[in-house]
C-alpha cells in the first residue's frame, strides 16, 4: 500500500513542480481526493497564483501507524 501511495504522490508532485495547478487538480480529480489531501485548496491557489516557474521536491516520507491501520504521506517543496 505505501508503494501505492508513494507513486500517487509523486505523480501529483511531479504536476507542482511544472507549476500546472490543472494538472494538480486533474491527478487529485482523477482518484476523487479519496486520499483527502489537506493542502489541495491552498496548493492549487499556489500553483495558480505563484509567479515561480519550477520547482524541486527537497523531501518526500511516510509516517505508519500500524496499531490504527494508518498513515500520512509529507513533502517539502520549494519553488524558483
């Protein structure tokens, strides 16, 4: 599952660091935010508004919680 997961998070960071918010949109559309994805509104106000023309992912992980069946998926971007 996290395999998953990292390759969906990836995919949408790929879109943020072209700068394409439809892009961002599409890929969050396209799995109907079943994942929830807390910072889509503010990210794609980002992507849309922001005069920077790339970015690079710095850090990407994953905090498991076994005992709940859960997880939480993180990432630092910083856009130039």
């Amino acid at each position: 599952f996290t395999e998953q997961v990292a390759r969906e998070d990836h995919a949408l960071l790929t879109t943020a660091t072209r700068m394409d918010a439809e892009g961002f949109f599409r890929v969050i559309a396209e799995h109907q935010d079943r994942r929830r994805i807390c910072g889509f509104p503010p990210m794609y106000m980002l992507l849309s508004t922001m005069p920077a023309t790339a970015g690079t992912v710095l850090k990407y992980g994953q905090a498991v919680e076994p005992a709940t069946q859960s997880m939480v998926s993180y990432a630092s971007v910083v856009f130039h």
